[in-house]
C-alpha cells in the first residue's frame, strides 16, 4: 500500500479528532492501554507519519471512539477487550512509527490529567 493509495476523508480524521478526548477522559481509568492509544494518537496526527500509517492508526482510533463495535463498550471488563486487540495489532504493525517523543507526549498527557494541550 502506498501514501497516494492509503487515504481516508478529512471528515473521518476530524470526527476522531472531535471525538478521542470526550471518550478517552470518560473511560481511561478502566483502559490498561490508555498510554499506547495516546501514543497512536500522537503518532496518527504527527505531519510527519507516512500517510497510510495514519490512515491504518485513524481507523483504528476511529473504532474505539465509534460507539458501535463487536463488543459493546459499556459491558464491564470484555468491553474494550475488540478496541485493544484492534490497537495492539495496528500498533504492532506500525511501531516503528511510533516514536519516543509521541510517547513522551502520551505519558506527558496522562500526567496532566488527560488534557490534551500538555
């Protein structure tokens, strides 16, 4: 796949975008993962990540946002059970293009209590 081949509508980057914070602020203390989806976060909206990295790490932020999925959010503990493994999967493809500054940006957002202008 290539950057020209590996796109996604603006609208969808913004409509992650509009919606990751509220989420993410509403449920993190249950998310085990929440410093690796910040982390994609970070790496998804970096200008410098390759296009298609972005489209892979928008769609799958995109599905944790999504109020529809396989496993329904609000059923306590297999709630975010499909979100991670969709993550951790695309993480695990593109990891290399997570870098330790988009980390350090995730730890530095967790320390500030999910404010996202850290």
């Amino acid at each position: 796949m290539t950057d020209e081949t590996a796109s996604f509508k603006p609208e969808d980057e913004q409509r992650v975008q509009r919606t990751f914070w509220p989420k993410l602020r509403k449920v993190a203390v249950s998310l085990p993962f929440v410093e690796d989806l910040l982390a994609a976060y970070y790496c998804a909206f970096d200008r410098g990540t390759p296009r298609h990295v972005q489209a892979a790490l928008v769609g799958a932020i995109g599905y944790f946002v999504l109020p529809f999925d396989v496993i329904p959010d609000m059923l306590p503990i297999l709630g975010f059970t499909d979100d991670a493994a969709m993550l951790a999967g695309v993480i695990r493809l593109f990891a290399a293009h997570i870098t330790p500054a988009h980390r350090d940006a995730a730890r530095r957002t967790i320390g500030s209590g999910l404010n996202e202008e850290s």
